[in-house]
C-alpha cells in the first residue's frame, strides 16, 4: 500500500491525485477530515504500508510519525520506501539516514507551487537520491507534480528546497511591503502587479497573487505564513560556516510582521 502521512492543504490533494491515478493509496492524520480514506488510527494505516509519503508540518512531526508516537519504525513491518516532501533542515535530513534501517530507501522529495499547484497536479519536486530510486518513484511522483529536479544524492533536494524557500520568503516579504507601499502612495494594486509582471520586478509571489492562497494573509504561528518562517529557519540551520546570515534572518523577522490585506 501507499501512503500518504500529513493529510492537509498540500498532503490532501495529493492523496487524491494518487487514487485519481490507480494507486491503492489511503491518509493518515492526526485530525480527521471526514473521509473514507483518510484514518486517524496507524494501527489501520501501517500494517499493509510499503511506500510512505511523508507531508507532516516539520521535525518534531516529523520524528513523531516515524519514531516516536506514531513510530512507523515499529508499526509498519513492511515498509520500503519513504519519500520526505516536507521543508526540513538538510541537516535533519541526512541525520535520518543513520536512524531508519539500512532496507528501507529514503528519499528527499520537497516540493514547491503552494496548494494551487497540488489541486492541478503540476507540484515541482526537488529531489535526493540515487538515479534508480529516483526512476522508481517518478510514476508516482508524476500523478501529483510535472516538474522533477534531481538535485544529487540524499539530502541534495532538500538542500535545494531550503534555498527555493529563501528566495521565494524574500519575495514574499518585498512584495508585500511594495504593495504596502503603493496603497499609501494611492497607486491601483491591479495596475501595480500587472506592471511587476512584464518588468523587471516579476516574482513569484506578485505573479501569483491572486491565486496562491496565502498571498494576502497575515502571519499566524499554524498558517501558510507561518510554515514561510519555518523554512527560512531550515535554511539558517543548513547555513555554511562563517556565512553573513542578517540577511534572511531580517527576510524572516519581516515576514512574522506581516498582517492581512484586504485588497
């Protein structure tokens, strides 16, 4: 059996994109969300599972799904494979590898497009591994996403989405005050972004701002926001020595600074 652990903005319409696919896949999460195929026990999700994909928020959700409370590493004997699609610290990453038996492959498979991109199926993963665990996974990987990057051997993804995330954190936190910016300069928001989009400005965020769904939200610790600063925090942590980090960690205590827009 797949599974998918982490079954919320981005695990949940992944999960559907694998059963809309053929796959004999089922969900867990610790709240339950009303559907068949989703269970809230692990002693009903483990058992038969063979691939994990694992979508939990961050480390400790992380640490507690595979060894601690809900501990697959003692609950699912016929586990194989695990693909880790959340943003973690690389670090934390590579130090999985001492802490899961040697059978059972991992893969970092991080990826990026907000919840839009996982309704439509077109998710980009960044991913770490060998090129054979890589090919084996595609197919499946190919029913939730349509950009695959293999950055390198474990860990390598990850590395790359960290960095993805800074870029995309910095975007996020200047467009945000530009726009701020030109509602008390009485400048027409629309006619702002549509500029931004054929000049020199043009970013992630600004070119999305109408359809990804946290473009307007203010900073709450549990929101989409809030999972922006955690991943700068992973990227701080994977930081080379001696690296001049004032930079990002003024990016994030901007973004925790942010609140709604209206308009």
């Amino acid at each position: 059996m797949i599974g998918l652990a982490g079954c919320g903005r981005m695990g949940l319409p992944m999960l559907e994109a694998l059963r809309d696919g053929g796959v004999d896949a089922m969900g867990f999460d610790v709240v339950d969300p009303g559907l068949p195929h989703v269970t809230t026990n692990i002693m009903a999700f483990a058992p038969r599972l063979e691939t994990l994909f694992s979508v939990v928020r961050d480390e400790n959700e992380t640490n507690a799904l595979l060894f601690d409370i809900q501990n697959l590493m003692g609950t699912a004997p016929n586990l194989r494979r695990i693909l880790i699609c959340s943003t973690l610290s690389p670090r934390y990453i590579h130090g999985l590898r001492d802490r899961i038996p040697d059978h059972i492959t991992l893969i970092d498979a991080p990826m990026s497009g907000a919840v839009v991109a996982a309704q439509d199926r077109r998710l980009s993963f960044m991913l770490g591994g060998s090129d054979r665990d890589i090919a084996d996974a595609t197919p499946l990987l190919a029913l939730m996403g349509e950009h695959f990057h293999h950055m390198g051997g474990f860990g390598a993804g990850m590395q790359a989405k960290v960095l993805n995330n800074l870029l995309a954190a910095s975007h996020t936190a200047m467009t945000r005050l530009v726009l701020d910016w030109a509602d008390e300069a009485g400048l027409d928001t629309q006619h702002l972004l549509n500029l931004i989009e054929t000049s020199s400005g043009q970013n992630w965020l600004a070119s999305g701002f109408e359809t990804i769904e946290f473009a307007k939200h203010g900073y709450t610790p549990d929101n989409s926001i809030g999972i922006l600063v955690k991943d700068v925090a992973a990227a701080l942590d994977a930081a080379p020595a001696g690296a001049d980090t004032s930079l990002p960690k003024q990016v994030q205590a901007t973004i925790v600074q942010l609140r709604p827009r209206t308009r």
